[in-house]
C-alpha cells in the first residue's frame, strides 16, 4: 500500500480512530489485516447513513484486507438499545435471519461478496452457559453500563431498564474475542461497544482491536436519518424517488453527502467544497451528487 492509499483509508469516511498510530504502523508494515462489521438485524431497510461503513470494508477488501460481516441474529433477538430510549421488542431467530440475508443481498450492490468471511453470531453464542456469561460480565461494572447515555437518561426518568439489555452488549462485546478481529468499524453512536470490545479481547489475552468510527448520517431535512422517516435514502428505492430526495437535501448538506455517501476522494470532495465556496448554484451540485449515488446502486 502507497501512502496515498493508506492516508485515504485513514481519513476517506472516518470521524474518529482508535488507535490511529497503531493502525497506520500496521498498514505500513503490510499487515493483512482482519476488518469487521457488525449487524444488528432488527428490519431490512438500508438507508445511505448505513452504507458508510460498508463503502469503508469495499476499501479495505480493494486493498486485499480480510473482511467479515457478522450478522446478529443472536443479540438481534434482543435488539441493540444503543440510540434508543425504550426496550425494544423480541424477534425469532428466523426473523433475524432472514433480515440478515436480505442485508447481504443488497450490500452486494457494493461489495464483492465472493470476498467477504459472512459469519452468524450464534455460531458461538448458542453455546455458552451461565458460567460463561458471568467469566464476561465481571469485566464491567454497574455503573459503567448506567454512564451509557441512552441508559442515563432512562434511569433518571425512571424508564424501564431489562437486565437483559445489560447482557445484550456482553454477547455483541465477545464477536470480537471470537474472531480475534483487528479492527472493528462502527457508528460513534456505537463507541461504548466498541471500546468494551477491546477490553474484552484484552482479558482475554489477545492484542486489542483498532476501531475506526463513523458519524451518523443527517437525513434530507437535516435531522438523524432513519429508516422508519420520511427523511431517509434507502438503497435499493426506485431512482426517481432518490432523485426528488437528495435534489431536496439542505444546502449545507451537500458536502457532507459528497463525503460520506460516495466514492469521491478527498481531492474530489475538496473540488466540490470549493465549487460551492466561489458561488456556483447548490442545485447544479446536487444534482452531480444525485446522479453518483443512484449510479452506485442502479447502474449508469
């Protein structure tokens, strides 16, 4: 790898590295490196905000790092309360794994899937016992897991909080220790889980993963997209219908989409910040960043 690409792999997406100089050694030593990402399958809706990290593994598995993509269909069963501010409802383990499937299916839009490691956590979760779930927990403390923001907030109101949402992110913590991962991509909504990880693969007396994060993506009308509003993208809606939304997306969102939602590089992203700087109309713009986006997942 040149130190073009590597730079690009650092900075193309990225909000956050952990640990960023550990990383960058490895990469310059020529390290085939084990990259993962985990998903939560709780629907099948994918919207642009969740293709950032995937665009990063496309990046990765470009440059001949090997890629794995958990599915969650064990911990999906309970559902990651990471951004949320309630209990979220069960769901059977073949609901989890057909919402899986249906994933995959539509991030081969973007990756090689020929050359992506596809792995179901409860491969390993189905197996443990109590025992086992205690060796896990001794590693955090109560009030670690109330210092979580979403659980912060909760506790104060006096909002439900099931035990069983403690032990979710034990089970999500340990994908890590099993497959022995170097780096592990997330959301910085995601950083607890991520930093917990490490701690895990430490206690367990393996080298601790680097873990490079990503911001959430701001929906067209400048608020959190999600999957369930009216101001999300999702990847695989009619063309026209993208089209309407990204021409409609605030101003100062224009860079940011260019950033995180497509192939540009730095140098591209640069250009088009300066486009916008010296004048040219928004709307030009826009319409340049509508037609990359349906072009990645319609096709010129």
């Amino acid at each position: 790898m040149s130190n073009a690409q590597i730079e690009s792999l650092l900075k193309k997406w990225v909000a956050r590295i952990i640990d960023e100089d550990h990383l960058r050694e490895r990469l310059l030593r020529g390290d085939r490196l084990k990259i993962k990402l985990w998903i939560d399958p709780s629907g099948t809706v994918i919207h642009l905000g969740h293709m950032v990290p995937i665009l990063k593994l496309r990046q990765f598995q470009e440059l001949g790092h090997e890629v794995t993509i958990i599915i969650g269909d064990a911990t999906g069963m309970i559902g990651d309360a990471s951004d949320k501010d309630s209990e979220r409802p069960m769901l059977q383990r073949e609901q989890t794994r057909a919402n899986g499937k249906a994933f995959i299916e539509k991030f081969a839009r973007v990756l090689d899937l020929s050359k992506v490691k596809i792995v179901y956590n409860s491969d390993w979760l189905d197996k443990v016992n109590f025992a086992w779930v205690g060796e896990l927990a001794k590693n955090f403390s109560v009030a670690e897991m109330l210092d979580r923001d979403n659980f912060s907030k909760r506790y104060k109101a006096g909002v439900r909080i099931s035990l069983q949402e403690f032990l979710y992110p034990l089970m999500q913590w340990y994908d890590s220790v099993a497959l022995e991962t170097d780096v592990e991509l997330g959301g910085t909504e995601q950083y607890f889980n991520l930093l917990a990880g490490r701690r895990l693969q430490e206690a367990f007396g393996q080298e601790k993963q680097d873990i490079m994060m990503f911001d959430l993506l701001v929906g067209s009308d400048g608020k959190k997209m999600s999957k369930t509003s009216p101001n999300s993208v999702a990847i695989d809606e009619a063309p026209q219908s993208m089209y309407q939304k990204l021409i409609s997306i605030k101003d100062e969102l224009i860079v940011p989409y260019f950033e995180l939602t497509t192939d540009a590089t730095l140098e591209e992203v640069a250009i088009i910040r300066d486009r916008l700087e010296r004048g040219e109309h928004p709307n030009v713009l826009k319409e340049e960043l509508a037609q990359r986006i349906i072009t990645m997942y319609h096709g010129k």
